[in-house]
C-alpha cells in the first residue's frame, strides 16, 4: 500500500535533516499508524528506493530526501532490505538500521554505570554483531552530554546525517547497529554538544585498531581467531612465584631498536623474530615495551595516548602482535607494556571535550591539567573513567597475554599539588594533598589484576617516599607488585659520575640505598629516562679515560645485578651505546664490532646468565635476610663488600670503584673454605684488564667480626663475585 507524498516535514523529521535529533529511532524506521505500518527512511544521497527483492518503491517526500512507505502489517518481512540507486547511478543495497531494537543489554549498561564492568571493551566501541542471522557492526559509545551522536565513516561519507545513533537513556551511552558493514571500514562519531550546538568529530575511545598517523579514523577490527601456542606459558605463569624469581628485563622502544634497510619501522612479526632472539641470546626474562598504545606523535613515544585498545598501528595489525606475544612466550621471554593511565593529550580527535564537555577529564584545570606535560588529568572520581582504565588494563592482559603493566608517573596520580604552584591545586575533602580517588582507583585496579591473571606483575613508576606502593590493599597499601627505585639509580648515577679521586667524598651516595632497601619491593631501573633530552649515554657519564670509561659502566651493571631487587635496563644501554638514544633512528648497532663496546654486551650476557642460576641473586631481593655488609665503611679507598644468600646459598661481592689495583686486601668471611671467582667484570672477556683471583683458600685470621678472612687482589674499577666451596 503506497503512501502518497507529501509536501509538508513535520518537526521531528526537520530535526533529522538538522542532525540535531536526540532519538532517531522515534521518526525513522517502521512504526504502527492506525492499523498499519509506517516505514520513514531518510537517504541523503538517494534518487529512488524500493524494498529488497524487487518490493514496491518508496516514494520520496517532496522536496526532502525523505521516503516513506505505509503497508499492511504483514506486508514486510521481519526485517526490510533498500534498494536505492545514488545520484551517479550506483545501486546499494542494505538492511534498514533504524529497523533493529536495542542491542546493549540493561545489565552491561549497569555495570559500567557503577564502574564495574572490567570487560567493558567487548561491548563499547565497534564489533562485529549479528542479529536474527543479519550480520554487520553494533557501534555504542559514551557520551552523556550530547544531543546527538552520528557514526561517521567511508560507507557513508562521513556525514553525520546518514546514521545518528541511539540514545539508551541516563547511562549516557548511545548505540546504532548498522547491517551489512564488515571489518576493516573507518570511522568516527560525529557528536553534537545539548548546550552549545558544537559539532565534534572524535574517535572511539574503546577503538581496537587506528589508520597509520598521520590519520585518525578508527577501524573495525575482525573478530581475532589467532591460534595462540602459549599455553604452557600461561599455565605456569599462573603459579609463578616472581617475588622469589630472577627478573631481569630489557626496556625497548620498538621504533628506534632496530630499523630495516630503508629505515622504516620493523613489524611486529619481524620483531618477534629479531628482537626475541636478541633477548634470549642476551638472557633477558622479560621485555618492557614502551608504550604501544596508539598515538598521533612519535616524539611522544606513546606517552601521549589516544588509543587505550589499539596496539599501534606502525608495526602492524593487532594479530600480528598477537604473534610477537605468542613468539615471546614460546621462548620463555615475559612481556610487560608501559601503560599511560595518569593522563591524556589535548588532541581535538580524541578524548579532550569528549562530548563538548570535559567527560574524561576533571573540568577545573587546577585538577584537570598538567601544566608541566600541556596534558590533561582524568577524573578518576567517575565511574565511568574508572571503568575506561581499569577494562584497558584488563583488555591488554586477556587480548594479548601480557605478564604486567607498568605504570607510568604514579606519582603525579597520586599528589594534588604534583609540579603545581602553591595556588594552583585544590585539596581533598580533608584539605590534604593526596588524591584520594586516585589511591582508590590504583587498589583497584591492582587488586582486579592480580585477581584475574595471577602471576602477572604490576610495575610502579613512582619517584617520591609514598609509604606502602608495593604493600598489600589489605593492609592501606596500593597493592603494586613492584615500584621503580628511582633514589637508588639517582644516587648511584650521581656517585658513578664523579671522579675516583673524589669518590671518598660521595661514599653516602653509594651507601645510603640499603637504608630502605626492604621497605618495598623495588625494580633497579637504568631506563630511557637516563639517556635522553641532554643526559648523554650511560657509558658518557663514567669518568676518564675510554678504558676508565667501559670499566666504570662494566662495574655499575655488576653492582645492579648483584644488588637487591630486580632489573631493567634499557636498549643499547647493553652494549655502551655511546650517543644519548634518538627515538627517530635506529641504536648504533655498527659499534658492537668494537672490543669495548662487545666487551659490555658480553658482559650483560654473563651477568644474566649468573644472576639465573645463582638463588642468592633473586631468592631474598625484598628481604633483609637477603643481604648483609661485609664493609659498607672503607671509604678512603672506596670498596664495599657484601653477602647475597638464598636458598642455603651464598655469594660474596667486592666492588672497587678506584682505577688503582688493591692487592692483599682482605676481607672478613663467616666459613672456612675454598673461594671461587665465579665472576669478574675486569676480565679479558670484556675487555678488561684480566686481573682475576681464581681460587682463594680461607685464612683462620679474625677480620671484619669473622672467624675468618680471604685475601683477594681487587681489580681496578670492576667488581667480583665469590662462591664457597666448604672444606
């Protein structure tokens, strides 16, 4: 039964034309009239349409681009296809969206409301989605403050008029089910702001895949059926026990590791061939990767995120890093993902003024925006920013294996006055300056993590004495696994610097560490932060000479490998890399067929390779029963001597930070026996000096509060490891 056309829009229909309608689905679509069946569509680019399967035409309102069709009520099937033919002549054929119900379910809607629903990606965002066997993609997203919301992309040139979405009401969330499209299609939504009529055009904040930059449409993803072959992997990491296990990680930058031979970036399947085989060959347990996380600019390093879901796009698909995953685990390696949740870039694309109002973001710039990072602060007081972070943290984990996140600028998260002038923070509801949602989103997000993925590690970049980082929620701590020692590395990097002449001076800095060593669970980091923006290489801050030079770095890596807590160091770092690190190029590879520079990479092989098998290293790094001064106390000629212990097991390590060889110096020791070298960072190996011990049998002579002592020669700048054989 055909409608005849009319002439006259009602005014829901001009607020369609207007894209300035809340509820489409109350004009579009098939409605009851008076017994029968109304079917208005709205096609902006169409000349004619007609149903699907060579149905009845739809006539044109005139003088709009409106059709509307009145019918039987058994007239049209469940669901309706269009036939319409556009202005070149082209014919498209589709399922009606407006002709579907609502897809997100109360209960999902619920959840994220009250900031609990930790797979929330799976439902926000674009998936491919089917209903009654009619197959295309379900987009929702949330955006409370908008009087309209479109999806915008290729299939409907990007105009917002084509495919305003859903309104579900007070979650805020807006949803739109369109037929017919598959993965790979760009998008964006087209956002008009209720109060000021400001169009917006963002991407998806829960957008799993993002075009290459300069570009920033989202991309529909296919659903991953990646084949994973991890799984003994995942069994055992489950149960793994990383408080008493050796970690040693390398902290790589995978745009600037290694490039190929026209210097563009290395995929993700290239790496997981070149990078793991790097590692493993080096003995490194794990690789911390820079952020990944999608990003507009590559000078950010992936600090400045736009894409919490989407690994980036410059080393490929997310399958293909799904390889590079599945590729570590295979060879023992554990991955752990930088991850940005402290703030987020001013972009217009992305999530800053969300929906014409500061959504994601506290509205008061004194709470909302980091003057230091020209970025903005999330509202960790709202549920649905809490839930945002919390489900990309989970998402990294369940999608793609991760063994931790280490969190970055903790401390910013965590002080209300972090970097701020003295007017320009406002205090807590108790006029402090702790953040008290942030404490609160940090316990749960390590106690959800640590709960769905046992064995997985959570990493603190925290700089300041905040009291019980690594400490249990249980007991008022945040619930971190491990937190960075950044008053180690800056105290040692300090004391390294100085001449060995003035080294008696600065003996504290070497000291003073093992203070609270024990009062959380701490990662010795030498990372990118130490080589970049003026700070010079690691091996350019040793004092003298090129040897005083190479010995000095071969010396502080001994010390980090034989000091308590765990490791990480950053690429190029391993072999004395001698220019400060450059994000925009490869490392310097061409100088490891240089002896000094082979000699440091050597050498970090060797020390890996005995902090594995050797339980006094790793077994008690967070307890003081792991560690005891043979003398912290001889200053003048600036040596210090400690015990490692673990498992029944003991080492004793001697570090000479002069260039002057100490010969007959002895060093008080708790059993008579054999003493072995079973390392000596001054060897030929390395390029050294080659001043080794061997053997040292015990003396019955009292020394140091022992029953007995040792006699060693100490080589210059370089540090030893001994090993007793009990006689």
């Amino acid at each position: 039964m055909k409608e005849k056309s009319r002439n006259k829009l009602d005014s829901e229909s001009i607020k369609i034309i207007e894209a300035k309608h809340h509820d489409p689905f109350s004009v579009l679509g098939r409605h009851p009239h008076d017994k029968l069946i109304n079917v208005k569509v709205y096609l902006p680019y169409a000349e004619s349409v007609r149903f699907g399967n060579d149905g009845p035409d739809i006539p044109r309102i005139t003088g709009s681009d409106f059709f509307e069709y009145t019918a039987q009520p058994n007239e049209l099937p469940e669901h309706y296809q269009l036939v319409w033919i556009d202005k070149d002549g082209s014919q498209h054929t589709h399922y009606d969206p407006y002709d579907f119900g609502v897809q997100l379910p109360e209960f999902d809607r619920h959840l994220f409301a009250e900031g609990k629903h930790w797979h929330i990606y799976q439902k926000m965002g674009a998936h491919q989605h089917t209903v009654d066997t009619i197959e295309g993609v379900l987009f929702t997203v949330w955006a409370p403050n908008a009087g309209r919301v479109s999806v915008i992309g290729d299939f409907n040139r990007w105009d917002g008029r084509c495919n305003p979405m859903r309104s579900l009401g007070g979650s805020g969330i807006w949803e739109l089910f369109i037929p017919g499209l598959s993965a790979g299609c760009l998008y964006k939504f087209e956002i008009l702001n209720r109060q000021s009529n400001h169009v917006l055009v963002k991407t998806d904040p829960y957008g799993q895949q993002f075009e290459l930059r300069p570009n920033t449409s989202s991309v529909v993803v296919q659903d991953s059926a990646y084949p994973w072959q991890d799984q003994q992997w995942m069994s055992s990491r489950s149960s793994h026990d990383w408080l008493h296990e050796p970690m040693s990680i390398y902290e790589v930058h995978l745009g600037s590791w290694k490039r190929d031979a026209h210097d563009n970036f290395l995929s993700y399947r290239d790496l997981a061939v070149e990078l793991v085989e790097y590692v493993k060959m080096l003995g490194f347990t794990h690789i911390e990767l820079m952020p990944i996380t999608e990003h507009p600019l590559d000078v950010s390093w992936g600090y400045q995120t736009t894409g919490y879901f989407a690994p980036t796009r410059r080393h490929g698909s997310p399958d293909d890093f799904r390889y590079f995953m599945d590729t570590c685990h295979q060879n023992n390696i554990g991955v752990i993902l930088d991850w940005v949740p402290a703030h987020f870039p001013k972009d217009s694309f992305a999530l800053a003024g969300f929906d014409g109002s500061a959504l994601y973001e506290h509205e008061d710039p004194r709470k909302g925006e980091h003057r230091d990072w020209g970025t903005l602060i999330y509202n960790y007081g709202r549920n649905e920013v809490r839930n945002f972070l919390l489900a990309s943290a989970v998402f990294w984990m369940e999608e793609f294996h991760l063994d931790g996140l280490r969190v970055d600028a903790v401390a910013s998260m965590l002080y209300l006055d972090y970097s701020r002038e003295e007017n320009d923070w406002l205090p807590n509801i108790y006029g402090g300056n702790e953040n008290l949602e942030a404490i609160a989103f940090f316990r749960e997000l390590n106690s959800v993590t640590h709960e769905q993925f046992p064995g997985t590690v959570m990493m603190a970049e925290e700089s300041t004495a905040w009291p019980g980082v690594t400490r249990p929620t249980w007991v008022g701590g945040l619930g971190f696994s491990m937190k960075w020692n950044m008053g180690w590395m800056n105290d040692i990097l300090a004391y390294m610097s100085v001449d060995p002449v003035h080294r008696r001076f600065h003996h504290d800095q070497l000291t003073f560490g093992m203070l609270y060593a024990f009062t959380e669970n701490f990662t010795l980091p030498f990372s990118h932060d130490e080589v970049v923006h003026g700070k010079g290489s690691l091996v350019n801050k040793m004092p003298g000479d090129e040897w005083q030079r190479f010995a000095n770095l071969r010396l502080l890596y001994t010390l980090m490998f034989t000091y308590p807590g765990k490791k990480l160091l950053f690429m190029g770092c391993e072999f004395g890399q001698g220019t400060q690190w450059n994000s925009d190029q490869s490392l310097d590879w061409y100088v490891v067929d240089y002896l000094h520079h082979k000699g440091i990479q050597t050498l970090i092989k060797a020390l890996n390779h005995v902090y594995k098998v050797q339980p006094a290293l790793f077994k008690q790094d967070f307890v003081y029963q792991g560690f005891e001064w043979i003398d912290c106390r001889d200053v003048e000629q600036s040596v210090i001597s400690y015990r490692r212990k673990g498992d029944n097991q003991e080492l004793i390590v001697v570090l000479n930070f002069t260039p002057v060889v100490r010969e007959n110096y002895r060093i008080g020791v708790p059993e008579a026996g054999t003493y072995h070298e079973i390392f000596n960072s001054d060897s030929r190996l390395y390029d050294g000096s080659n001043i080794t011990n061997g053997q040292i049998v015990s003396e019955p002579i009292p020394w140091m509060h022992q029953a007995h002592s040792i006699n060693l020669t100490l080589p210059p700048l370089a540090g030893i490891i001994l090993k007793i054989e009990l006689t």
